[in-house]
C-alpha cells in the first residue's frame, strides 16, 4: 500500500518495474526478481516527506533530501493481525536534538542526518525502526497521477499563496477527485485554526485515499508503474527484504488503521511545539506492540467525548448527548469540525478499538474503530450519521445541563 509505493528506487536501494509472474507479482532489486513474503512479525518504516529548498522565489535548489520534514508518518507492517497500522507524527513535535537541545522534530533530518532522525523518533515512541524511507516534495504529486486521482473530502476552503516557495493553494470544499498537484496543496495546506495538526490529520486523510485506491479491485494493476513513477523521488535504506514484505502484505489485502501522536499545544520561549502527552501516547503506541498501558478501562465519567455531525440532525445530536448523559459520560462536548457528509455513524479512538466499542455498546448504534481520524481535543470522537438512533434506557435520569 502507501509503503509499497515507497519502498522503491532510490541511491541506496534501486527497484526495477514490477512484473507478474504466474499469480503473484514481482519486483527486481539490482537485477534480482523479489518475491512477495509477507514478514513473520511486525516491522516499523519511518515515512518523511522532505521539504525542498528555494534558493529564489519560485526556484528550487537540486534535491539533496536533508531539509526540514513537512510530513514524518511511523508505519506498521503486522502480519499477524493481517494490518497496516500509521503513526501522524506533527512535524512540531518538541524533542530533544542531542547536540542542539530541544528542538522540532521536522530539524531532525537536516541537523542529524536521516540516522539521527531515526534514533530521535525511536527516542519518542519507544519503537524500533526498521528502515528509514524520504520522500520529495513531487512524490506526492506523481504518485497520485500514477494512481489516477484520489478521492477526497476537502473540509474547508483552502486559499493560500506563497510565490516565494512556489506554493499556490486553490480547493474548494466538498467531496472532489484530487490530481496530483491538488493532492499536494491539500497534504500541505495548514493555514487554519489548526495549523500543523490540522495538516497532519489531512495527511492521514490522504493516506486512506491512497489505500481505498489501491485496495479498489483495479489497485492491483496499476502496482506496475509505481517504482518507475518514483524512482527519482525517494531516498531510502530499506533492502529487498523490505520491499518483499510490503508486496507481501498488499497482496493480501490488509486492513488499514490510522493513529495520531496524542499531545497537546505549547509555547517556548515564543515557539509553538507540539508536547506529546506520555500517557496518552502509552495508550496509543500500545496498538503498535509498545510498553503497554494500564490494562483498567477508563471510567466514563473522565472521558472527553467529542460529537460531530456526519450527516445527523441537531436533534439527533441532542439525543446522543442525552445518552451518553444518562450512561455517565460527563465530558462530552459538540465540535464544528468538518468531516463528510452522509456517512453512516462511528465511534473513533485514538487509544484503542475496545475503548470505541464501549462508548458504541452505551450508544446503541455506528461502528467502533480505532482512529486518530477524530478530534485531537477528545478521547473519543463519535461522528453522528444519518443513521444514530440512541438505545433507550430503561430508567432515564437527568438530562445534560444546558
């Protein structure tokens, strides 16, 4: 999928075009075919997206792949479980940069080299890396086109111009199916309320895109042009076993969950950072095979819940809120965020299925999944559908306060 897109040519590693052979498909490495072996056990892959350097307005430098990261996603392979697991890490992220002090995790690269930027994000998430895999900024763009288009929800208006960097931003909201030039103003569009977590989230956005393309029953034929498309896009350290996984896992069809590393806001010495919250994220990084969590559920009564309408009614969301009122929730608040219209109802959690599958029993109705997809300010998120009928109590009590 997105890393069987990335797991292809570049200096270290040079991938040939994918070939079938009998019912399987191919890839070459330096000459050699590679067979498609799913790994024995999970494997970890750092994506960056690595922004270019304009010597003059509008004119970039040659790619050199050492600036600053607009984009880091952790990645998971799991065969066990048949999943392709992601990790949205904001490119804010304070960490601490041994030789420079705290800093952004998007320097990591440009001031630690792609080594460095490596141990830095295991230093973070307490993971291992298997291989590091850097992404210019036409991989988005050519990898899109390669694929057709993607279909996307654009949630907002999204004007920006900034001729210094060559970046001309012009989208309108709605559903609409992104070239690749539109699917790199979208990934890197962040001049809204949210700014890089905003960003962050719509990257995850497009990854699943990318993924429903592939995933489609037509995906499968168009693996063939992907390593030539990006051959001159990518610098990578991942080998021929890496690619051999990834064409492993695609061909048989995994699901596809999306994470997003829990934090919060915060200023330094007038920087704007992204701080991980430690317990949060132990929660989260547990679903990769991380130091586990506190195996007690949470009590309800402490659980930020967050409801967004996908489609429902101010009454159906009224109706939910007394519901989860009812059932002990006491954190639960509406969000104006935009998310597609017309969807049927879900419970998201960015911790974990069985935390969504509760507030889903208590609810009655939509379907739990885990997700980073939902609101950064929630431990829960339930997108109200057109669908979202509450289960009705047998004892009702007081209703939510006004």
């Amino acid at each position: 999928m997105f890393l069987l897109s990335t797991l292809l040519p570049a200096p270290v590693v040079a991938v040939g075009q994918l070939a079938p052979a009998g019912s399987h498909a191919t890839a070459r490495l330096h000459g050699v075919a590679v067979t498609p072996h799913p790994p024995t056990r999970a494997v970890n892959y750092l994506i960056a997206g690595v922004a270019p350097d304009y010597r003059a307005p509008g004119v970039r430098a040659p790619e050199h792949f050492r600036g600053n990261t607009d984009s880091l996603l952790l990645l998971q392979l799991d065969p066990v479980s048949n999943t392709v697991r992601t990790l949205s890490l904001p490119r804010d992220t304070r960490v601490w940069l041994p030789g420079f002090g705290w800093g952004k995790l998007n320097s990591a690269l440009p001031r630690l080299g792609p080594d460095g930027m490596v141990r830095t994000v295991e230093r973070l998430t307490g993971l291992h890396l298997q291989a590091y895999v850097l992404v210019n900024l036409d991989g988005v763009r050519h990898l899109t086109d390669a694929l057709g288009g993607v279909d996307i929800y654009v949630p907002q208006n999204m004007t920006y111009d900034d001729t210094a960097a060559n970046l001309h931003i012009h989208l309108t909201k709605g559903w609409r199916h992104l070239s690749g030039v539109q699917a790199e103003q979208f990934v890197r569009f962040r001049h809204d309320a949210m700014g890089d977590i905003g960003r962050a989230q719509r990257q995850q956005t497009f990854v699943n895109a990318l993924a429903r393309r592939l995933l489609a029953p037509s995906g499968a034929a168009r693996l063939g042009v992907l390593p030539g498309v990006l051959q001159r896009d990518i610098r990578t350290n991942a080998g021929a076993r890496d690619l051999s996984a990834a064409l492993g896992m695609a061909l048989h069809w995994p699901r596809v969950e999306t994470f997003f590393l829990p934090g919060r806001f915060l200023t330094v010495n007038r920087g704007s950072f992204w701080e991980m919250d430690a317990t949060a994220a132990r929660r989260t990084l547990a679903n990769f095979g991380g130091a586990p969590a506190t195996a007690a559920a949470r009590d309800v009564r402490a659980l930020r819940v967050a409801l967004i309408s996908s489609g429902g009614t101010a009454a159906q969301l009224a109706r939910v809120q007394e519901r989860l009122w009812q059932a002990g929730y006491r954190r639960i608040f509406v969000s104006r965020r935009e998310v597609p219209p017309g969807r049927a109802s879900a419970v998201l959690s960015n911790a974990s299925a069985s935390e969504a599958s509760r507030v889903r029993r208590d609810l009655g109705f939509g379907v739990a999944r885990a997700s980073g997809q939902g609101s950064v300010y929630a431990d829960v998120t339930v997108w109200v559908g057109w669908d979202a009928v509450p289960r009705p109590l047998a004892s009702r009590g007081k209703a939510p306060p006004k």
